[in-house]
C-alpha cells in the first residue's frame, strides 16, 4: 500500500480504539453520569429546594445512614485509601453516600447559577387542555369569588 493509505488504514484503526474506550468508560460511568443527568436535567430544583429547606432534608439524611449501613453489609471491607489509611467498614461507605448527596445538591446549585429548569409537564398539559378544540369556554372562565 502507499503511504496515504496505511495513514488512513492508521487513523481508522486509532479511531476505533477510541471509540472502544469511550464505549469502556460509558459503561463503566454509566450510572454515575445518568444519575448526574437526572438531578440536572430532570429534578426542577426551584420547588425541590424550598421543600428540603422546609424540613425534607431530614428523611433524605436518614436514608443515605441507611443506605450507607446496607452498603456496609452488602460489601463488609475497609477501604485502603493511597496505600496511607485504611478507612474502617461503615465509615467508607457512608463518605461514599455523602459524596454522591454533595454531587447531587452540587447539580442543584449548578442549575440555579445557570438558571436551568426542566419542563413543567403538569403547565405544559393544561396549557394544551385549555386549547384543544371544543375548550374555548375554559378560556374565559372568571375565577370564583369566595365571600
């Protein structure tokens, strides 16, 4: 072969091993980036944050204990950390669950300073419920007058 074809032959060889690791790194962060894409893109964190302001953290907070303690069952090992510490059963876990909380009200901060907002589906179905034909009356509705 000449020379511009074993470059081709080269650059579809590279691309594929490319690709290969890009598919390897999906599947292995699969999880972890849809869940950064739910609490992103799918969670509205305007209603979310006044609600766990509210009181609502406190469930959130027990369950991640809890989860972390399951976790601790399921996968009973401390955790060498850097060949330097070695992190206790529990104790490893339960930062695991902490740092997955910080990730997700990171995604929540990160879509206020960007002024993100997934759709409303419930605005969006009235708002094509008062339009849809034969609903013309539902327009000019006057609100109830309470006495």
């Amino acid at each position: 072969m000449t020379e511009p074809w074993q470059t081709i032959v080269q650059i579809a060889l590279d691309l594929g091993k490319l690709l290969a690791a890009l598919a390897q790194a999906a599947w292995h962060w699969g999880v972890l980036i849809a869940w950064v894409a739910w609490w992103l893109g799918g969670v509205n964190w305007r209603k979310l944050g006044p609600v766990l302001g509210q009181g609502a953290w406190v469930p959130v907070v027990l369950l991640s204990v809890l989860g972390a303690m399951v976790w601790s069952q399921i996968a009973p090992r401390p955790y060498d950390f850097l060949g330097v510490v070695t992190v206790p059963n529990f104790w490893w876990q339960l930062g695991g669950v902490g740092l997955l909380a910080g990730l997700t009200l990171f995604c929540g901060w990160l879509q206020g300073v960007f002024d993100w907002a997934p759709p409303d589906p419930l605005a969006a179905e009235a708002a094509a419920s008062e339009h849809a034909p034969g609903n013309e009356h539902l327009l000019h509705l006057d609100p109830p007058q309470h006495h």
